[in-house]
C-alpha cells in the first residue's frame, strides 16, 4: 500500500489503549507517519508501543499515557508489508544485578542501609604522607579490598582494580550467574562484555613505583606496575575473572565515566553485539597527591574539623566535594535472555543520554544548556517525557557553581512541576567517588526503584534558596506513584555530560 493512499484516508480520535496493530498515527504534530506494531501495559496508566515509520526505518518505542488521544488514519497497514529497510524491533535492556564497595559498606546491602539511615562515610585521613595538607578528608571504603582477595591476586591489581573485581563478583552472583565463569552460567563466553568507568585508574600506582625507584633503586620496581597502571586494567581484570570474552571495554570521561560506561553498555546490547554486560565504575584516589591538587583548585571541602559535615550537596554552606573511593556494577541484559533463563529483573535499563558543554575545562556552564541536553537525550532515548519522571538522583557534589548549574538544568526540565520531582544527591553520604561515583550512584537509583524509597540528602541541611528543587531530607520519602522514570545524573571536569533512565518494572 503507497504513502499517498494511506494519507487518502480520514482521521479519527482514538485513546492510546484503544490502539491495535497497524493503526496509522501520529505521536507529534510535526513527526512522521508511525505504523503501530506492538502494544503492551507498562502501568495501570501507561502503554509501551512499538512504532515503524510508515516509510520504513528503525523501529521506536514511545510509552504514552493509556487514556491520551491519538491522531489516527482511518486507512489501517499491516506492518509486515512495509519496506524492507525496516529494521527490527530494538531490545530492551534490564538490570538484572547489583554490586557495590563504598565508604559505607562493603556490599550493596551495607550501601544501601547506610543511605537510608543517612549515615557519613567521610573522616580525617591520618598518617604522616597526609600531614601539612591543607585538606585531609576523604571518604575511604568501608573495607580493604586486598583482605578479601587472595593475596597474589591482590599483589597484581591495583586498589582500584581491586574494587571493581569485588562489585562485580557481588553483581554476577546477585544476577543468579556462577562465579566460575560465563560457561557454568550457562552464557556464551563470546556473548558477554564488560564496560566500565575510571578515570585515573591504577596512577597512583605509578606514584608509588617512583618513589620505590628513588629509595631502592630500580631492581626494587615491582614488574606489574605498567599493567596494574593502565586505566583499563579494571576492565581487563574482570574479563579474565569471570571469563567474558565479547567485549572489555573501558570509558575515561571525567567524573561522568562510569555513567557513561553504562551507557555505552546499553548500547551495545541494543545493537546485539552481546546478551550481558558487567557495567559500572571504580576509583581509588585517595592519595597526598590528588589530595593536594585538588585542594589548589580550591574545589574541596576544608571542614578537617567537621568531616561529618563536610559534604553538603545544595546546602547554602556548601564548600567543596569530598574525595571518595569505591565501586558500583550493574549487571546490564537483553530482557529476553534474562527471562529465557529466569533472571530476577530490578528494572529496565531505558535510556541514556551524553552530551558536553565545550566551556571550560574545569567549571561547568553556568546556565546548564549542556546538562540540559543530556537530560533530554536521556528521557528521549527512553521514550519518555519530562512528566514521566518520578525521580533524579543528582550528581551535586557540593560546589557552589555545580549545584546550581545542575538546579538551572532541572528548573528549565521541569519547568513549574521542578518542585514536584523528589531529588536526592548521595555525595553527602559517600564523598565524590570520582570516576566510581556513576556506578554507585545508578545501583541507589535501581534500589530506589526496587523498594519505592528515596534515601535523604545528608549535609543538606538548609538548601540554598532558590535552587527550586524538592531536595529530601532528614529521612526516606517513599517514591511518588505518579511516573516510572528515575533519572542518574554525572557531569565531569571537561563538560562531560551523561545522564542515565532507569524505568520502574
């Protein structure tokens, strides 16, 4: 049937329950023609549908509010006749599994306790290397990675490697998977990917092999040191672990890294170069060093007598980040393959969304068009609205200038319903994990999906005024029931902007 004898036809009023395969219609006034494939319930008020443009295409996915009114033609299509070109259905990606090290537990259970009871994980790093810095708060995990690992493992990784190894191990055995491998999970070793986050990686590593070098001399330089200080040793480490040999890849973009990585990991399920993928990110940075510079940048909190009141996302006495350390991983999967093998699904991986601000190399733009857009790459990938979202977990790391550029971003978002969005930053809890903080951050937005609870605000104790935002505090809000959308935001050094959808089941 031709494009013009379709367009022959009259057009009538229907509701989006109402819609069948092969009804013709039209989702925006200035939009093309879409040929209605598929129809599912996703709530009691909403429906997933599956659209191919009537001139044949890729094939998109649009959730819309069960009792809206669509524009539809009269003159009905089978979809099977259109042409050829059209591609096939894109696959829907689900979280399947969780694992986390943070200041403020060694699992996810410990994460996500200590986020709902609004505990602090920042004290006063002690020793003689951190002695005379201007700064001496961090965020340190709440375990030492190198005590749970066998002790030549351990000896062949670096710190941050070493996180990344434990929450992936905690993701795959939560996803119901074998820690033996691929094969005695019953996956396809060639069907399966790593992605993951970082920025610095194992540097520190070479920090310490200098000053080896000078106080021992070289035959004292342990030979891992180049392997254990590539950024992708993370990545690497796993792959080797857990047998997964499709892909191993890793994202270096700032503190949006491990957000990114997940992001990039969605696609490549989309696109069906894998089936799963172990995604997050890691940091581990904690060092005189990195302490130091940061300290220069005057980009950290000075409270050393207050650690734990030293992170303060959106607080009107907010002063600086606090440096964190740990690891987030999610366990990312086609939904028909987790399903086919009876995997306990969280929620659905929507969308994602990357964007950069080209302003600065270390200060966001000031009115946040570039967090904006990513934003709207986000809910746009997901076929979503900016009204079906129920919830953002907040990058806010503290700094005057971020917060309030993140705020500008979600005012212009929302617009008047920007109060009605619940926000939550949980840098107040964990310090900034740098390039690990997108991974843990994600697991917290998935279990706020999973127990309908948004964890509070620690150190946000009298929010700036004028941020316009709902910021929660003091204690847990229980999710709205209105949307099905929570949003994840990261934004880097650079202007790198990513941002994460997650739909509720």
């Amino acid at each position: 049937m031709s494009e013009e004898s379709v367009m022959g036809g009259k057009c009538v009023l229907l509701t989006t329950s109402e819609l069948v395969p092969g009804d013709v219609i039209a989702t925006d006034p200035d939009g093309p023609w879409l040929v209605v494939v598929r129809t599912a319930p996703v709530t009691e008020t909403k429906t997933r549908l599956q659209l191919r443009p009537l001139t044949g295409g890729p094939d998109l996915e649009r959730v819309l509010p069960r009792y809206e009114r669509q524009v539809v033609r009269t003159t009905r299509v089978d979809p099977a006749d259109l042409p050829e070109s059209a591609a096939p259905r894109r696959r829907r990606v689900v979280v399947t599994g969780l694992g986390a090290v943070s200041p403020l537990g060694g699992d996810v259970p410990g994460l996500w306790q200590g986020l709902l009871e609004g505990r602090c994980g920042v004290s006063v790093v002690e020793g003689p290397d951190f002695d005379g810095l201007p700064v001496r708060l961090a965020a340190r995990a709440a375990i030492d990675p190198a005590d749970l690992l066998p002790r030549p493992l351990a000896r062949r990784m670096n710190r941050s490697a070493q996180f990344a190894l434990l929450a992936a191990r905690e993701a795959w055995r939560d996803a119901g998977l074998d820690l033996s491998g691929t094969v005695a999970s019953g996956l396809r070793p060639a069907r399966t990917g790593v992605s993951m986050g970082t920025i610095i990686g194992g540097a520190p590593v070479m920090v310490e092999s200098r000053l080896t070098l000078i106080a021992r001399g070289p035959r004292a330089v342990s030979p891992y040191t180049s392997p254990m200080t590539v950024p992708s040793a993370s990545a690497a480490q796993i792959s080797k672990d857990l047998d997964i040999r499709g892909e191993a890849r890793t994202f270096v973009s700032a503190c949006a890294s491990g957000t990114e990585a997940i992001g990039q990991a969605i696609d490549a399920i989309r696109a069906g170069r894998v089936d799963l993928v172990v995604a997050g990110g890691t940091e581990a940075v904690i060092t005189p060093e990195i302490l130091a510079a940061f300290a220069a940048m005057r980009a950290v909190s000075t409270r050393n007598d207050r650690p734990g009141a030293a992170s303060r996302p959106f607080d009107a006495e907010r002063d600086g980040f606090v440096l964190g350390e740990g690891a987030g991983v999610l366990i990312l999967e086609d939904e028909e393959h987790a399903r086919a093998r009876g995997a306990r699904i969280y929620c659905e991986a929507a969308g994602w969304g990357l964007s950069a601000d080209a302003f600065h190399m270390a200060a966001p733009e000031p009115e946040g068009r570039g967090v904006e857009a990513a934003l709207r790459a986000a809910l746009a990938d997901a076929g979503a609205t900016p009204a079906d979202v129920a919830h953002v977990n907040a990058h806010a790391t503290a700094t005057v200038d971020g917060d309030r550029t993140e705020a500008r971003a979600l005012c212009r978002l929302f617009g008047s319903h920007a109060r009605d969005i619940p926000v939550t930053a949980n840098k107040g809890a964990l310090g900034h994990l740098q390039g690990g903080a997108g991974g843990v951050e994600a697991v917290a937005t998935v279990l706020t999906l999973r127990d309908g609870l948004i964890p509070p605000t620690v150190g946000c104790d009298h929010p700036e005024e004028g941020l316009g935002l709902d910021v929660v505090r003091g204690t847990p809000r229980p999710l709205p029931p209105c949307g099905d959308i929570a949003l994840s935001n990261s934004f880097g050094f650079g202007g790198h902007n990513a941002v994460l959808a997650f739909r509720r089941p």
